[in-house]
C-alpha cells in the first residue's frame, strides 16, 4: 500500500508574523538607524537632515527625535537621502525629543 504524501505549504513571512505585508513594511523600513564602528565610523540611516554641523559636533534631525553625536575631526564622508557616514573619533551620543534642547 502506497502512502500519502503530505502537502507542506510554503514559507510565509506574512503568516509566520501573523498579518499581512502591508503592515509589516512601515515597522521594518523608513526608521532611522544609527550603525557605530569601533574604527571611527558611524552611519546613520533614514536621517532627515543636518541640524548643526562642525568637526567637534554633529546634530541630526531623526524625524520626531534630534541625534548629537561629539567628538574630534569629525566629518561628513557621504551624505545620501538614505545614508550619512561620519568619520572621526566619537565621544558621546545623544538623543532628544523634539522640543528638548541640547546643551
């Protein structure tokens, strides 16, 4: 007697998160992203733009929040709509809300 073969369904991410694609697109894509390197690079992803910009300080408009990154030389390598890379030895890293000024 010859056995059935079982139906395996393919791989679904949709199914495997529990909703559709359409939601899943805005949690994963469009969020600002912010990549450190131990070498003195730093990315930032899905930036807005630059708010103030000098080779000791670097603030950037994230969106709903501002990002101050300090430090030494530091400089702007690339500026895309959809990455900036920044060089040069980072100290510290801030973030702020919209209304909230930095010191």
């Amino acid at each position: 007697m010859r056995r059935k073969k079982k139906y395996k369904e393919a791989y679904s991410v949709r199914r495997a998160f529990g909703f559709g694609i359409q939601q899943i697109a805005p949690l994963l894509y469009g969020k600002p992203i912010l990549h450190l390197e131990c070498g003195g690079k730093a990315e930032i992803e899905n930036c807005k733009g630059i708010l103030q910009y000098d080779d000791r300080k670097l603030k950037l408009d994230m969106g709903n929040m501002w990002l101050l990154l300090e430090g030494d030389d530091l400089r702007v390598e690339t500026y895309r709509e959809s990455c900036l890379t920044i060089r040069g030895r980072i100290f510290s890293v801030r973030l702020g809300g919209e209304g909230e000024q930095h010191r």
